[in-house]
C-alpha cells in the first residue's frame, strides 16, 4: 500500500458545532412530549454532518449536535433530574456515534482519493 494511502495518514479537520432547544416542563411526561414537539426534524436529538475534500487531499468534516437543553432543570424533583442527566448522557453519546460517521466517511474520502491527486 503507498504511503499516501494509509488509511492512519487520512486525519480530517475536525469542527464541532453545539445547538440546543429548550423544554421547560416539570414532569417526565411533559419534558417528553416537549422533546417530541420542539426537536429537531422530530427527534430528541440530531447531529449533521458535512465532509469537504478539496483537490490537494484536504478533508475537514463539520459536525452539528443539537440537543435537548432544560431551561429548569433546577426545579425538577431530584430523582427526576438525575433521569433527566443520565438520559442526556446516553444521548449524547448516542448522537457521537453519528458524528463518528462523518468522521469515517472524510477519512474514506481521503484515502481514496488521495492517489488522484498524486496524478
């Protein structure tokens, strides 16, 4: 394999962008119905993503996470909140298994096209 084309040379700029939208509600089933009313594209949660090659074999990858923000979290009963954190925490670790699919896909992009750029 040329060296051009390791697939541990091909490293994408990386940029992550945050956004959120917030739920107010004082209840588990309130907080839900807010999250399936006000998410994004009707989701809890959504990462975009975009990848960019140019002709020099330059990568970069946009990542856009946007999630579920409490305006109150403070509020919430206390075993309410800590459901609360531990549902954005496994979310947001759901939502970076997306990004990491952009990230993949900027680091195919540059191996594959990196011997064409060599012409």
């Amino acid at each position: 394999m040329a060296i051009w084309a390791q697939p541990s040379l091909a490293k994408p700029s990386v940029s992550i962008k945050e956004q959120s939208y917030s739920v107010d509600a004082l209840t588990a089933d309130g907080i839900l119905d807010q999250m399936r009313k006000r998410g994004p594209r009707g989701h809890w949660a959504y990462t975009d993503w975009y990848v960019k090659w140019t002709g020099s074999c330059k990568t970069s990858v946009s990542i856009t996470y946007t999630m579920p923000r409490h305006r109150n979290e403070a509020k919430l009963d206390p075993a309410l909140r800590k459901r609360w954190k531990a549902m954005l925490a496994a979310l947001r670790k759901h939502e970076e298994k997306h990004g990491q699919h952009g990230i993949k896909a900027a680091r195919e992009m540059r191996v594959r096209n990196a011997p064409m750029a060599m012409l």
